[in-house]
C-alpha cells in the first residue's frame, strides 16, 4: 500500500511568458513546504512578495524578465541560495531571524535589506543554476543497483554520471546503505546513509562498484573552501544533517579526489558509451536532479546515444540508466530505470524526499 502523495497544480517546468516568473517561486515554495524546508520556503516566498510588488533594482528586475524558462533554470533557488550566502558568510546578520527558525515581524522586509545592501554580490548567483550536491541521492542508486542485480545484471557495475558537481555522488563506492534492512555499500565507510523506508525493501545482493566517473560543465573542487561555501550555500538549512555530510565530503575528497572532468553531458556520454566495455559489468548512466538543466539538443543526443549502444548491448554486457529527478505533480522525486537487453520499458522503483531523507519503494 503506497503512502498517499498530495497532488498539486500541474506547472510546465519550461512555461515561460507572461507569469512564469511568479508561478515558479509560487511552486518553489510548495516544493520547500513538501519537503519539510520552511526557511527555505520563507525566504523564496519573500522574494515572490518583492518580484510580484513594484520594489526596483537591478537584481529584481532581471528575475522579473528571466528569459528562460524559471522553473526548469531553478530560478528561485539560485537566489536563495545567494541569500543563504550572505548569512553563512557573515555579510548580513539580520537574516539570522529567518535562518534560526525564529518568528519576524516581516520576512520581505529582512529579505529586501539584504537585496538592497548587497545587490552586487547577489548578481552573479543568477548567472548559473544551483548545484545542489546531496550525498544522500546516492541511496537511490544504490537501491536502482540492487534492484537491476535482482533483474539478473551483472552486479558489477561501471558508474557514468552527468552533471555531477563537485562529485560527492562519484565516492558513493565508500559509503554504506541500510536501505529497508536490506545493506549494501562500503565495509569502512566515510558515511552511512538509512533513510526513512517504506515498501519492501530492495533485493539483496553484493553489489560491486567497479568504477565512477563523471562530468559537469561547471565541476567544484570541494577541497576549495570557498567553492565548498558556494555548495554550501545551496543546502537548505533547515536540513542540519546535510551540512555534517558535506564535511564528511570534503574530507573524503581531500583524501582521494572524485574522478570528475569538465565536459558538457552529451559529449560524455557520447565518448564514454564508445568505449570497450568490460564483460560481466554492467554500464550505467546516472544522474539526479540534472535532466532538467541540460538543454534541449543534449538531451537529445543522449537519448540517442543511449538507445543506439542499448541495441548494441548483451546480457554478458548490458546498459542501464538510472534517474532521480523531481515531479512538480506531488513534489516528490521519482528513481526511473530502464536497461539493455530486456528491459527498454521504463519502471519507477522509488519515491524520494528530493536529498533521500525517505524513501518509498513502488517496485514491487
């Protein structure tokens, strides 16, 4: 019996035009409320008061007449996480009201001190999206490995992620997993993940991962503090234990850096699927809360490249894609697999709170 979903108004992640901007913070502050991110949710909807009013400045307008599409480009939370910098960094004290939890008199007025006083500073968080690393999506690829293992894969799996940022997801090979009772993952791990599960659990098996790598257009170095504040920056605060995993990250990657090149997500997947591929491993293309900012002609060219190595691939070599990424319809994130040979068909496995506090297996 599955958990009951709350359904939301349908929004268009690539709606553009007249309303798109407000509908998009509208939606995003939904999202942060479903997500248990209520400091998050305060400071996105006083940025909607402010956007919606008739409040000038240069930051302002340029949100006011974004000419992508707001939603798919994560608008509201890359100026979020621009304010959540100013308060980690020490810039603006005041919005220690909203960061602490504790109850304003005016959540757009502590949010309009800080565009104005710091206007500059916030601009250039616009100029990218948010790269919000989470440590603990990997149990959602984890829980897909095992499930694929249980399909009959070869439980040696070759690791290919797109858009991975500073590649916290890339070091999953030393973490550990208590998915449902069932346990997987790293004997000495630098962290432990036992998210919140309901359903069954996943299938049992040993799982090896032979290898990660992957790619980002824009990758961090973690081991850079202030690239590390910028991630950081991105957390929602009021998720404390994501902080804590942060560090452990970074510790992790000062130790033995993740295997991360700067390359757009086509042209990887593209010349990583051209390559041999080892008998008896099975070679997976993942990615969460990615999809939505690689553009258009890329998704294409990866679908494609994708489908053709999928003809080409044998059960003593098979192809597997493995996706966590939002659903603005329940403000849940879906885990989606597909793999060659066999099973082309795409079957959702999981629900996911969007940084794997819980997760419910629909997989049967």
């Amino acid at each position: 019996m599955g958990q009951d979903r709350p359904k939301y108004e349908l929004v268009d992640i690539d709606m553009t035009g007249d309303g798109a901007v407000s509908r998009a913070f509208e939606n995003q502050v939904a999202y942060c409320n479903a997500a248990k991110a209520p400091i998050t949710a305060r400071v996105v909807n006083a940025i909607r008061h402010l956007i919606d009013g008739d409040e000038p400045g240069a930051l302002l307008d340029r949100i006011r007449k974004w000419q992508g599409a707001p939603l798919a480009d994560a608008l509201p939370l890359r100026v979020a996480g621009g304010i959540h910098s100013l308060w980690l960094s020490g810039a603006q004290p005041e919005l220690g009201t909203i960061y602490r939890g504790e109850a304003a008199s005016s959540d757009v007025e502590l949010v309009r001190a800080a565009v104005a006083a710091h206007e500059a500073v916030l601009m250039p968080w616009l100029d990218g999206p948010p790269q919000t690393n989470e440590a603990g999506r990997s149990s959602n690829f984890m829980a897909a490995f095992l499930w694929l293992a249980g399909q009959g894969l070869p439980p040696r799996f070759e690791c290919l992620e797109i858009g991975s940022s500073a590649g916290i997801n890339l070091m999953m090979d030393r973490y550990a997993y208590d998915l449902g009772g069932t346990k997987a993952g790293a004997a000495d791990p630098v962290m432990t993940f036992t998210p919140e599960w309901h359903g069954d659990p996943p299938p049992a098996h040993l799982i090896e991962i032979a290898s990660l790598k992957g790619c980002d257009v824009a990758p961090v170095d973690l081991t850079d503090p202030d690239q590390a504040l910028r991630l950081k920056a991105y957390i929602w605060p009021e998720h404390t234990v994501r902080f804590e995993r942060m560090e452990a990250a970074v510790a992790a990657a000062s130790e033995h850096a993740p295997d991360l090149v700067r390359m757009d997500a086509a042209e990887f997947v593209e010349t990583e699927l051209a390559k041999p591929q080892a008998e008896g491993t099975t070679r997976v293309l993942m990615h969460s809360i990615v999809w939505q900012y690689v553009p258009k002609d890329q998704q294409a060219r990866i679908s494609s490249a994708m489908e053709a190595a999928g003809a080409a691939a044998t059960p003593e070599r098979p192809l597997a894609w493995v996706a966590v990424e939002a659903d603005r319809t329940v403000h849940r994130h879906g885990l989606k697999v597909r793999y060659w040979p066999g099973g082309e068909a795409e079957r959702q496995l999981t629900w996911s709170h969007p940084h794997g506090a819980d997760i419910e297996w629909v997989a049967g």
